[in-house]
C-alpha cells in the first residue's frame, strides 16, 4: 500500500501545559493518512478537557479513557492495540512533531519492523538547549547486544509496522517498553535509523533527561540509582529472552555486574571483558581504540559508579 493509515498512539497523564503544543504539531503533518489514538491514565488536571475538545473537532482523533491507572508501559500496549493502522507511530504528551516527520519515517521503514531517528532537546520554554538525543552518528547495523545497557531506541521516535509490535507484546510490567522494542527489534535485524531530527524533545526540570544534561556525571546522584535499577529490571527481562534461546553467555557478564557478587578474581575477569567489548556495550559514547586509556578510564567509572549503586541500594533494602 502506498499511503498505509498510520495510528498516532498517544498516551497523557497530567499533561495539560504542553499538549495542545503537541496536538497542533501533528495536525500539521505533510503526511495525511493518519488517525490518532489518545489514552489517558486517569488525569488530575485539565488534560481531559483540551482532548476532548479536539476530538470534537477531528473526527480522526479517537479518545479513551482509563478506568484505572496502567502506568506507561500498559497504557502505551493498550493504545497501540486499540489502533487501526498498519504502521504506528508513538507520540509523547509534550514534544514538539516536525511536520514531514511521518512522511520521513515511513518512506524510510522499507523493509524493517521498526525505524526510529533523532532529536533535539529543548527546555520549558520550547528554546534549544545546544544537544541532541543522540550526539554520535548511529550505525545502520544494529547489535542486540549493544542495547542490553545502553537504550538509544526512544519510544517518541519510532514508526513501526503493527505486525511487528504484535510480537512484542506483552511490554513488560516493569521496565520501558521502548527499550524493549528496541531490543527484540535489533535482536530480529527489524530495526533502522533515519539519521535526521524528526522532533523537539522537551526536557523537564525533574526529568531523567534534564539531570542527565545539567547534572555532573561524576556525582552519585539519585538519577544514577534510578538508571541503576531500571537497567538492572531491563537486564532480567532480556536475560530470560536471551536464556530461551540459549544464547545467554554475553548478558552474564553484564547480570554478575548489576546482580552478581563475585570475588576478587571473577570481577576483574568481568572487568576485562567490558573493556575488550567497550565499543559494542557503549554505543552512545565516542568510539575507542582497543587500548585507549580513555577507554580504560570512562570502563572505570562505569564501573566503579555501578558497584557504588549496587552497595547503596543494598543497604537500603
């Protein structure tokens, strides 16, 4: 099909101060073909009346809401399946669209199951802050195993073919479900990248990605422990994937880090091979030479950040 209806699945939870910004951005699409599925998770605030307003007035916009919170991961299963397109395309509540955004995307996805692209930050105030989602370029051929603890599939960006998602599913109670899409879509060879902007990604004062911009690396903040324990829920997700398939022999290095208590000799084995796979665990970072010392010193920090997290959380559990 050449024009296929694309389902815009939006999921809103207290999102009144941004989402008219956000609805009128994908009203201005160049690509045409679309309906927009909107599910909100038992909003507080006047999130409720801006949608209904426009579902009023757009008879493509379709408007549901919950009868008990679901928490993002369920929501976004649910507005996807209550989708009628053969592409889906996930949208947050807050972003800015470009307006050939679904027109790019979906000229792209070709032969895939999943395309996803990047973008750039702003903050409140819609004003660039000088970054982008994704500051190196993006390889063409996707490893799984360059997902396990690096996601740099996010769910704003992605068009993918719905009977792709079907496989996906269930998402994960816990976890992200992007990443989640992101991983058994590399695994799958189903994933691609469309290396241009495609959205303003809005960064929140006591969002993850702001402190992650503003904040110092070398802190142990509370953004390291949230990023500890969410990766280490992701790594047990993937690892019982990965086991059913038997193919678990790469992921153990990475659950004795996050789970594990080894000793002396095991940890330092376990060091080693985060350095020799540096380029492939960290994609996100400048690419290294095998016996760079900056590699060695960022494998350092890495780890002992890790390790520090690990020891908090266990003593406040």
């Amino acid at each position: 099909m050449e024009n296929p209806l694309i389902s815009i699945v939006m999921c809103t939870y207290n999102g009144e101060k941004y989402l008219r910004t956000q609805i009128e951005s994908v009203l201005t699409q160049t690509y045409t073909n679309f309906e927009i599925i909107i599910v909100d998770d038992l909003s507080s605030d006047h999130t409720i009346d801006i949608i209904e307003e426009y579902a009023n007035q757009y008879q493509f916009i379709h408007f549901y809401k919950n009868e008990k919170n679901l928490g993002f991961n369920k929501n976004f299963e649910k507005a996807i399946r209550l989708g009628k397109g053969d592409l889906i395309a996930i949208c947050d509540q807050d972003d800015v669209w470009y307006s050939n955004k679904l027109e790019r995307l979906q000229l792209e996805i070709a032969k895939k199951g999943v395309i996803f692209s990047n973008s750039r930050l702003i903050n409140e105030k819609g004003e660039p802050v000088g970054k982008l989602l994704l500051e190196h370029p993006m390889t063409e051929k996707f490893d799984y195993k360059s997902i396990l603890i690096n996601n740099y599939v996010t769910g704003h960006t992605i068009l993918a073919k719905r009977v792709f998602l079907e496989k996906t599913f269930p998402f994960p109670e816990h976890g992200y479900y992007d990443w989640w899409i992101g991983f058994l879509s590399s695994y799958y060879n189903e994933l691609g990248y469309l290396n241009e902007i495609t959205t303003d990604y809005r960064v929140h004062r006591n969002s993850v990605v702001h402190q992650e911009v503003f904040l110092s690396d070398s802190d142990l903040s509370a953004l390291a422990i949230v990023d500890y324990k969410s990766t280490k829920n992701q790594l047990q997700y993937f690892y019982n994937f990965l086991k059913q398939k038997g193919e678990e022999s790469f992921i153990n290095h990475l659950m004795d880090l996050y789970l594990g208590d080894k000793g002396f000799f095991d940890s330092a084995l376990n060091f080693i091979f985060f350095f020799n796979h540096y380029n492939i665990l960290f994609p996100l970072q400048k690419r290294r030479k095998f016996l760079s010392k900056g590699k060695f010193l960022f494998i350092k920090e890495y780890w002992n950040k890790i390790n520090k997290c690990k020891q908090k959380t266990a003593n406040i559990n």
